[in-house]
C-alpha cells in the first residue's frame, strides 16, 4: 500500500513537471505567415491558416470533388502529355525507337488505366469533407480578394504571401517605371506579329533546308502555350525602411522565341565552356 502511494506521488510530480515544462515553453510556428500590407486583417482564423501554408502548398484531392466530365478532360489531357513526352524522348537519340512499335501501344494503356485508377478510385467520407472543406476557404478567399481590391502575391527571396492593396500596388509599380526610366508600357499588343515573323523564318528556314526537320520541330512554337513576354513585381518585404519595394522580374518562359533560345543555347553551350573553363568572375569582375 505505502509503495503505491509511494508511486502516486512521483507520477503525479513528474506529470506537474511535463505540464509546467510545455506550458512554459515558446512554441514557434513553422509556416511562414503572410506579411499583412493592410490596416486590418479582412481573413477569419482558417482563411489565415490556410494562407500560412505558402506559395509551395498542393491542396489534396481536388479533382475528387470536381463533376465527372471535368474528371476525364483532366485525365485526356494528362494523358496526352505525359504520352508525347514519353514517345519523343525514346524515339530520339540515342534510344531511336521506331514510334510504330508494340511498346508505345501498351504504354498508352497503361497509363490510361492507371490514371483512370488515380482519378475514380472513391475517397473515404472523410478525405471527402476535408477536400470539400479546403475548396469553400479558397472560394471564400478569392471572394474577399474579389470584394475588396486585395492583391496577393508571393514575397521576394521568401516563400510566403504579401497580401496589400491592388491600388496601392499599382502605385509602386508606377513609381518603379517613373524612378528607373528602365521599361516603357506598350500601346498596343505585338503578340500576332512578333508569332508571324518567328513562323514565317522558322519556314523560310526548313524551305531553304537551311534546318533539319528536327530542329525545325525543337523550334518550333507552340500557339496554344505561347504568350507576350511580360513584366510583373513581387515584393521586398524584407526591406521595409521607407515603405516595400518592388522586384521586376520578366515572365519569358512561354515566350515565342523561348525554344529557340534553349536550342541555340544547347549548341553554344559547349563553345562558351571550352573557352571560358579558365575565367572566374566574381562579383561581375574577372
């Protein structure tokens, strides 16, 4: 009997010790908050949280609760990419894998059952309240955005978001174009002509047999993805001083010369190396 009150004792202090150790403990969250350019904070708790989860978040199962035909354009078009990319590669070099052959065939149907697996395999009740829980705080986020003119972006050289006013944001952008003098606003979209010209010499190329075909393909751009090189701003929160700065950064992946750029890169490459292996440059001086 006295050892077990014996016992008693020690358990209950050790288990006065944990609780008093965590309680005085700092506990420090480890997703980047959102830096708040706003007077008040126009987001409830789970609205915050969710936002505290950065730019790198993948919200899970969200094709789950999208309608059926949805589902299978999803599963066409993932398809028909990851496809392409797989039957272009092994019929390169140095693979050069006749694209009549058997294996192409079975390939394509597995992987269309698998993705048919992936997408129609049910979710349990609660996956499926999660998903659906996760998609109303989005739609209830882009509302506010909507409503209230609010802009959200990722911060320059963080992962989190800057949530500011669209209005305001505007205004350092003006006031980037006006100090540096550097970019100018067009007045009209060169977008068509720029995508004619590249065409008309990519052709004009191939014509003359100046290209092989492969490399009139490999340039050759793709209408549907490209788009106008362009110019947006991500902010400098980490540099507060005199109100937040912004970064220029020029978005040139889906360029119309992109792949033209990447193809001459891969030739040049090689040369610039083997003649400038002994240079060092440090801190733009050699």
């Amino acid at each position: 009997m006295l050892k077990q009150i014996h016992y008693d004792i020690i358990k209950k202090n050790n288990t006065s010790k944990s609780s008093t150790f965590i309680i005085n403990k700092k506990v420090i969250g480890v997703s980047p908050e959102p830096y708040l350019d706003l007077i008040s904070n126009p987001f409830n708790k789970c609205q915050w949280n969710y936002l505290s989860l950065g730019s790198s978040y993948i919200r899970v199962n969200q094709s789950a609760i999208r309608p059926k035909c949805q589902q299978e354009t999803e599963i066409k078009n993932q398809h028909k990419d990851i496809y392409s990319k797989v039957e272009n590669h092994l019929t390169g070099y140095p693979h050069l894998i006749p694209r009549n052959n058997v294996i192409f065939k079975q390939y394509s149907d597995h992987l269309l059952d698998y993705l048919n697996q992936s997408y129609f395999t049910p979710l349990s009740y609660r996956d499926q309240l999660k998903s659906l829980e996760r998609a109303e705080i989005v739609g209830s986020i882009r509302r506010i955005i909507k409503n209230m003119n609010i802009l959200i972006r990722v911060t320059d050289k963080g992962n989190n978001f800057y949530i500011g006013s669209a209005g305001e944001f505007e205004q350092k952008a003006a006031k980037f174009f006006s100090d540096t003098n550097a970019f100018i606003e067009l007045s009209c979209n060169p977008f068509n002509e720029i995508l004619d010209k590249v065409i008309q010499l990519l052709n004009t190329l191939r014509g003359k047999d100046l290209i092989r075909k492969c490399q009139y393909e490999k340039m050759m751009l793709d209408r549907i993805k490209c788009e106008l090189a362009h110019l947006y701003f991500n902010p400098k929160t980490h540099k507060f001083k005199d109100g937040i700065p912004v970064r220029p950064i020029e978005s040139i992946i889906h360029a119309t010369t992109t792949k033209i750029s990447k193809f001459l890169e891969k030739i040049l490459r090689p040369i610039f190396d083997g003649k400038c292996k002994g240079t060092d440059i440090i801190d733009g001086a050699s």
